[in-house]
C-alpha cells in the first residue's frame, strides 16, 4: 500500500534552536495520527509544511504521491485552529462551506452545474442543514466548526490535516466534530493528521501518536507512547501517568502550555 504521506528525515528550526529532527513518518491510508506536545513545539508548523505553507530546515515531504509543493494540493484538506468567527459576520453557514468548492477561483464566484447539491450535501453530511442559512457570527463555536469541516471536506481529500479542530468545544460538539471526521476516514480510506493537546476523546480512535517535546519525538502506539518513562525521557525531566480508572493522567511535563489528561476509553 502506497503511504498516503512520507516525510524523510525532516527538521524544523526557529532562529538558532532546533525543534526536531530526524523525522521520518509514513502515514498509511485510513490511518488517523494524534500530534501531541507543549506549546511551541513545531506540530502546527508541520502541517503548514505538508501543506506547502512553510518550509522545514531540512528532509522531504512527499503528499498523495508528489512532492510538497508552495502552491500546496486541492487534495489534501484543512481544519485550521478553531477561532469564532465576529458576530458581525454576514457570511451564511451554506457560503463558508461553498468556499471550500469555489474558494480557490479568482474574482466572483460564479456558481458552476452541481455545485449547489454537492454543498447541500457537504451541509447534510455534517449535520449543518438546520442552521446553514444563518449568518456564521450567530452560531456558536460547535456549529461552525461543523461548517469548517464541510469545507474541509469539500473536494473529498484523501489526506485531512486537522489543527486542534475540538478546542473551545463542550464534550458533545467535540464527539460530534470527531465522529464527522472519523465517518469520512472509514468511508473514504483518507489519512488523518491530528494536532491536539487533548487526547482524551481520541483515544478510542487513534492508531499512532507523534509526541514531540524539548527538541525529541517519539512515535508509536498510545501504549508505547504515554508512558512515564518514555515521557520522562522526551522531557529530560520526571513525568509521570498515572491510571485512575479508565483515565490515564499525565503529571510534570513541564512548558506545557496546559495540563495534559489523557482519558483511555475502555475495551
């Protein structure tokens, strides 16, 4: 099976301190990866790198086949961070989600045979119909994130890169948002890149996590992974997990930009 992206020996540095390197990575088809670490550490400058956005120190990138280019790929799809959008914003639910069809044309859009069912159906398949005549400032943080990854969805990407999409969301618009982007996985076989600092809702999920920390990486199985010496390891300082139930809670990671709690759904 030929991996959906395959990263070679990729660094990444910011003036003269070196995040990472060695890098290398293969995400299969329908594999869904978590990134995971401390604030600054380089996961959301990754994903602008396999969307051409940016530039690594060093190493290749190769992307559903061809090498990562500045003018990135219409195949490959994007959920930015998760910010509201202002309240004055006039935009309706229906046009955000057009975007993603029609969004990459200069000047005005002029609307093209099917592209008004494809974007009802993009708003049906992420349960949007209700609210996709509103203008997005009225609608809270969990309905227009749903708008987000119709958006994303758009042009069905056989690789989903997701930066912290559940952040700001209460427990069900997050299950809601995951489970909209782990339907389009399973049906379409799409590779997911995931950047979060909460795994807790993925974990049920998730195939692999990158957790990268203090200019380190490691990669594997949640259970290889979030482990106190592993992470012990990565920190170069003592960090414990701890099992509380069907919790894993990790404690002393330090530079977190929050405090990790690492909920393990049980089998």
């Amino acid at each position: 099976m030929t991996p959906a992206l395959t990263i070679r020996d990729a660094s990444l540095r910011r003036g003269d301190r070196e995040l990472w390197s060695g890098l290398d990575l293969d995400v299969q088809p329908g594999e869904l990866i978590a990134i995971l670490g401390p604030s600054g550490s380089g996961k959301t400058t990754l994903l602008r790198a396999i969307l051409g956005l940016e530039q690594l120190s060093g190493g290749t990138i190769t992307a559903l086949g061809e090498p990562v280019r500045g003018r990135g790929s219409r195949r490959i799809g994007y959920i930015p961070q998760q910010r509201p959008l202002p309240r004055e914003t006039s935009l309706r639910g229906r046009d955000l989600v057009a975007l993603g069809i029609d969004g990459h044309r200069f000047g005005f859009p002029v609307p093209r045979r099917g592209d008004r069912a494809r974007v009802d159906a993009l708003i049906e398949a992420v349960d949007a119909t209700a609210f996709a005549e509103r203008p997005v400032g009225l609608l809270s943080g969990g309905e227009q994130q749903r708008l987000r990854v119709g958006q994303a969805l758009a042009d069905d990407p056989r690789l989903l890169l997701c930066d912290e999409p559940l952040t700001s969301l209460d427990l069900a618009n997050q299950q809601a948002v995951l489970g909209l982007i782990d339907r389009h996985r399973k049906e379409t076989g799409a590779a997911v890149m995931l950047v979060t600092h909460d795994i807790n809702p993925l974990l049920g999920k998730v195939d692999r996590i990158l957790y990268i920390a203090n200019g380190r990486f490691m990669l594997g199985k949640p259970t290889e992974v979030l482990r106190s010496d592993v992470l012990t390891d990565l920190y170069g300082a003592h960090v414990f997990v701890l099992r509380a139930g069907d919790r894993l809670v990790v404690v002393g990671a330090p530079d977190a930009e929050e405090s990790h709690h690492h909920h393990e759904e049980q089998s």
